[in-house]
C-alpha cells in the first residue's frame, strides 16, 4: 500500500512540474505609439522570458509567428491598430516541451499604434 501512496504523490507533483504556469512567464513587448503609413517600424518583446515562439497579431489583418523576439511590420493604411503578442512558453525544469499559446499572460499582451498619412 506504501508503494501505491507513494507513487500517486510522485505522479501529482510530475503533473505539476509538467504543467503551464503562467507565472513562471514574462510577456511584454515595445512599440511606438505612433508611426506613418509604410513606414517599417519594429517590435521588440526582448523583455518577455520563457518564450519559445512570438504569435503577432498587428490588428490589420496580418498574423506572423517568429522565434526571434523582435518583428517589422508595415502599416499600409492610417487609422488605429491594437497589436497583440501571444507566445508558445518554454516551460523551464519540466519535461513538456512548451504551452500553448493561450496558456499564459491571459491570453496575450497588447497596444495600441496610431498609423497617420
């Protein structure tokens, strides 16, 4: 019976380990707060920590994944975007390999970019 208690306590504390902790994560990017209509501009989540894929959402109908922290976007139109990071966490001291991208900083950061003509 020993044997049994101790490999269910064994089995919940792996699950734990295994699991997505949010708080483990830092998730956070900068931005301008305003750009032109084409002009480049770059986004930065070098702060975030535990991230293995950045999920961009620039508000405009365009979407890219990269594993690097920072990303170039073009805005092609003026108007007022809200652009939102979502990542695939690095779970460190665990087995699982990453969480999903809504695992953690509920659902992704955002802000706002005001594109002028």
């Amino acid at each position: 019976m020993k044997k049994i208690n101790v490999l269910l306590i064994a089995g919940i504390f792996t699950f734990f380990l295994n699991s997505c902790d949010p708080d483990v994560l830092k998730v956070c990017f900068d931005s301008p707060s305003e750009v032109k209509v084409n002009q480049r501009i770059t986004l930065n989540a070098a702060c975030s920590e535990g991230v293995k894929n950045y999920h961009w959402n620039f508000g405009d109908g365009e979407n890219q994944i990269t594993t690097t922290p920072s990303v170039d976007h073009y805005f092609k139109t003026a108007g007022n975007y809200e652009v939102t990071l979502h990542h695939t966490a690095v779970m460190p001291n665990s087995t699982v390999d990453h969480c999903p991208p809504s695992a953690a900083a509920n659902g992704g950061v955002s802000k706002r970019i005001n594109v002028i003509d």
